[in-house]
C-alpha cells in the first residue's frame, strides 16, 4: 500500500484511538464548535462563524458561486521513501520562484488524478499518493473502522483559496516516491513549464524556500507525516513486543516489509 510505511502485520486498532494519538490537544476540534466564534452580518442577519484550528485562517462566510465563477485545482507535497526530501520546484523566470507541483483540473479528471497529473507534468516524478494519519472531518465507511490500514487515508490535508478566474479552489494532497526515482525528462510540458527545475530539499531547507499560503500547506503536511511516522513504529513496537511476550517458544522476528 506505501513505499513508507510497510503495514503488513500490524494489529488492528480503532479509528477513534488513532486519531487521538495523532491530534495535539491545541488542534482538536471542539464539541462546540459549531455555535462558537465571532459574528459577522450577511443581508442584515448574523452568522456565528465557527473557530478553526490553529492551521487555518478563519472561516468564511456561506457562499455560493456558480460553475462560472470557481476554478478546481490539486497541488502534491512530495515526500521521498527514506531521505524524506521534499520534492519543491524552481521557475526562475518566475516571480513565484519555487512551489509544490499544482494546477487546474481537467475536465472529467477526479481531484486525485489531476494532483498526481500535475505532479508529473511539473516535476517529472511518477508519484503516488501518500496514506497518512490524516485528521479528516470526512466520514469513514462503517466497514473501514477495524484497522490501521483503513485509517491510514489519501484524503486532502488542506484547501487553498486564490482568485484566478473568479474564485480558484487548490486541494492539497501528500504524495510520495521511492528513494531511487528518477526525473522523466522527456515528458511532455507546456511551454511555459519548460523551465522548471526539480530540487530535493529538506523540510528545513524547503521551508526557508516557499511561500504565501504554501507555507502553510507545507507545515501541515511535514506535521501529519511526522506524526504517521512516529504513530507507525509505535505500533511495530507494540506488536514485535506482543509476540514476543506469547510464550510460544519461537523468538522469530515478524517481517515488516
């Protein structure tokens, strides 16, 4: 399922106690949260907007545009299988010198293939997306809620806003590559991509390179992943040491590959 985390093996745990691992307490959401936060008037009447994790930027007010007026785009924060490089490119031309891989969607394209498209399209690597912990407030199929492996989801981990067109709406997906990835170079681009050129960065080192609103994509992501990291080799741990506590007579180490 993952280059980086290999789940074969792993016990079963509830969707509930993964995401209370995950989450800091400073980030979870409150029971409250829908009749908390500032008022706003809209037409002469109030809104009570809810209050949004430290991540995000506040709420907006109910909107509603039409299909004239909105814009769909995917952009990928590519992680790379063991060196944990951040896959970041550089238009030098451009006065947005460096960025994760984005675009528009096509039309007929679901959100996922025009984030892994673009992916390719800019950077050159064939990603795939990443499973993660990720807190989403998406429902999980009743039928998923037995294991790591369906809590481990590829949902969006942010939605950007810009105006481009009318309103411009970027969902952010993680994304990921084996360590001995190679540029395409030979793909087809658009002529103002040609350019682009592809950097494997550290986070410290991508993070002193991006800019506005990916800034932020960016620190959320690098969070989730460290998290999904840490929360994965815990449960090896946990499980290497079950088996080992068996009694079984056998002291054969379980594979995790």
């Amino acid at each position: 399922m993952s280059y980086l985390y290999g789940t074969t093996g792993l016990s079963e745990v509830t969707n509930a106690l993964l995401l209370k691992t995950l989450l800091k307490p400073e980030v979870e959401m409150s029971e409250n949260m829908e009749t908390e936060g500032s008022q706003k008037v809209e037409n002469g009447s109030e809104v009570l907007l809810p209050t949004l994790s430290k991540w995000s930027t506040p709420a907006i007010l109910p909107s509603a545009w039409c299909s004239t007026d909105f814009l769909v785009g995917a952009g990928m924060v590519i992680i790379q299988q063991n060196t944990h490089k951040i896959v970041m490119i550089h238009a030098p031309d451009w006065e947005r010198k460096w960025f994760f891989p984005r675009g528009r969607k096509d039309v007929g394209e679901t959100i996922e293939q025009a984030a892994l498209r673009e992916a390719f399209e800019e950077s050159g690597y064939r990603a795939q997306l990443l499973p993660l912990l990720n807190p989403t407030t998406q429902p999980f199929p009743p039928a998923s809620m037995g294991n790591i492996e369906s809590a481990l989801n590829v949902e969006p981990i942010f939605l950007t806003t810009t105006l481009y067109n009318g309103v411009y709406l970027t969902s952010w997906f993680v994304g990921q590559i084996p360590e001995d990835a190679a540029v395409d170079t030979s793909r087809e681009r658009m002529p103002s991509e040609e350019n682009f050129q592809t950097h494997l960065l550290s986070y410290e080192e991508a993070m002193q390179k991006v800019n506005g609103s990916e800034i932020d994509v960016l620190q959320y992501a690098w969070d989730i992943y460290q998290k999904t990291l840490e929360f994965v080799a815990e449960r090896r741990a946990q499980d290497i040491s079950n088996i080992y506590n068996l009694g079984s007579g056998t002291k054969d180490m379980p594979s995790y590959t």
